[in-house]
C-alpha cells in the first residue's frame, strides 16, 4: 500500500511539473516566435544572437552530446556495427544514431536506477543489487524496443511480399518491362517494402549497378523470403531466363509459405493458452464448482 502511495504522489508531481514546464514553454516560445520576427527585419549580431539562448542549450547539451560522441567512439566496431545493423533494419537510420541510441540507453538506466533506488529509500534501506538491476533494465529498454521495431517490420515485409508479386506478375505479363513493373507497384502499395524496393529503383537510376542495388535491399532488411525472391532476380538476368516465369513461381512459392506460417501460428496456440488457462480460469473454476461442496463438508463433519 505504501508503495502505491509513493508511486501516485510520484505520479501528481511529475504531472503538475509537467504542466507547469508546458505552460512557461509556451509563453517562451510565443515570446521567441515574435523576437524572430524581430530579427528578420534587423538582423543581431553573432555575439548578442549567442547570448539569448539558454544554458542548457550553449553549455549542457553541447556537452551531452561530446560525451555521448566520446563513449560512441570508444566502442567496440563489432558492437557498433551491431547497432547500426538494427538501426537500418527498423527503418530509423534517418532519426536514428548510433550515439543517439546509446545516449538513450544511458539516460534510462541514470533514470530507472535512480527511480528504484527513491522508492525503496522510502521502504527500506536501499538496495545496490536492486538498483543496478533497475540500471540494466533501463539500459536494455531503448534497445529492446527497436528490436521489436524492426521485427515487426520485417514480419510487415514478409507479409507484404506476396501481394506485390502478384502485382509484379500481373504487371509484366501486360508488357510492362521489370522496372517499370516494380515502380508501378510499389507506387499502389504502400508499406516498408514498397519503400525499400523504391529506394533500390533509385539506386540504379543514379547509376548503382543493378545486382549490388538489389543486394543492398536484402541487406536493409534481412527477410529470408525477400532474400530468395532477389537472388531468383539476379539469376534469371544472369542467365537470360524468362522473368515472368519466374515470377509465377515466386509468387505461389512466397503464398505457400504465407500459408504455412499461419498455420504454424494456429497451431501454437492451444500451446500458448494452457498455461493463462492453469493460472487465471481453472483456480476460479474450482472455487465456483467445488467451494460450495467444500463448505457443506466442513458444516456436517465439524
């Protein structure tokens, strides 16, 4: 009880903060939006334009971000490289960093460790194993969620892939070349896929040659399926084979599995429900059938 106490108060105090800090911002950012027109019409100097911004933004932030930038360098390659394989996958690589992940990364785990180490100031004396256990969670958080980002994103891919080779199919036995094709498509569809096969296009179109074009995309997203249906791609150029051909079987192969993964899916599911229904229904079950017999042998033995 004591701790949901110290968690609403928490809660109200950082939440009236928070208006507080909205409604001076506003008024600070109305009062700056009318000093930049000011400005437009008399330009300040470089010196006095330095000094109207605040302390945080000319001395802490500049900061943060030279300590971020030296912990980033001193990473490992490997673990780097790791990252910004996650990075390009979820689909971030333009609002997302290396260090900007990792700066994340240690905001939450100051943030979490300092968190629990309040609380249970509050309870009891504090504890240090608690504390950086909180800190590991808090350090794992912004990585885990863009792991499910970009897992979902893939699973978006690979869904999605079926659909546009039907499209594709549909679209080069009427005559239109590959190219053409695919631009088309992906112009209907909309989606991450859509969007790494547009950026491919565009590759080759700046002069990128077509086979390493096509291997960036798989490299983007790392899907078995999209991987198979590109190296089908590039061996049907190589050998001069018929690409409508090819794209029949892409398709019906990629809806095979399409299928298959659902079933697979169906078929954990009575797996997966087991054991909500051991813990959540069958414990009431019983009380309800078997609580009344229970009370009705106790009165006549005792």
């Amino acid at each position: 009880m004591e701790i949901i106490l110290y968690l609403l108060v928490f809660s109200t105090v950082t939440y009236i903060t928070y208006i507080i800090y909205r409604t001076f911002t506003e008024q600070r950012g109305m009062v700056l939006s009318r000093l930049n027109e000011l400005e437009a019409l008399d330009p300040i100097p470089e010196e006095e334009d330095e000094l109207k911004h605040s302390l945080t933004e000319r001395l802490i932030w500049p900061a943060y971000q030279n300590i971020i930038k030296f912990i980033g360098s001193a990473a490992p390659k490997n673990f780097k490289e790791k990252y910004e394989e996650i990075i390009e996958i979820s689909g971030v690589s333009k609002s997302m960093t290396f260090n900007r992940i990792l700066g994340m990364q240690l905001l939450f785990s100051v943030f979490l460790g300092f968190l629990f180490f309040l609380i249970f100031s509050f309870i009891q004396k504090p504890s240090p194993l608690l504390t950086l256990i909180a800190a590991a969670i808090g350090f794992y958080l912004p990585l885990a969620s863009l792991k499910g980002k970009a897992r979902r994103r893939q699973e978006e891919i690979q869904n999605a892939l079926p659909d546009m080779l039907d499209m594709i199919y549909v679209s080069v036995e009427a005559g239109l070349g590959f190219d053409v094709a695919v631009q088309r498509t992906t112009e209907k569809m909309k989606g991450p896929l859509s969007d790494e096969m547009m950026k491919g296009l565009d590759e080759i179109n700046k002069g990128k040659r077509r086979e390493d074009a096509l291997r960036s995309i798989v490299k983007r997203t790392e899907v078995r399926d999209l991987s198979t249906f590109i190296t089908a791609i590039i061996q049907t150029e190589q050998l001069g084979s018929n690409i409508a051909n090819m794209l029949r079987v892409q398709s019906t192969t990629m809806r095979q599995k399409r299928r298959q993964r659902a079933e697979e899916k169906a078929m954990k599911v009575p797996v997966k429900i087991l054991f909500p229904m051991i813990f959540f229904i069958f414990p009431p079950l019983f009380i309800v059938i078997l609580g009344p017999t229970v009370i009705n042998v106790i009165e006549n033995f005792l």
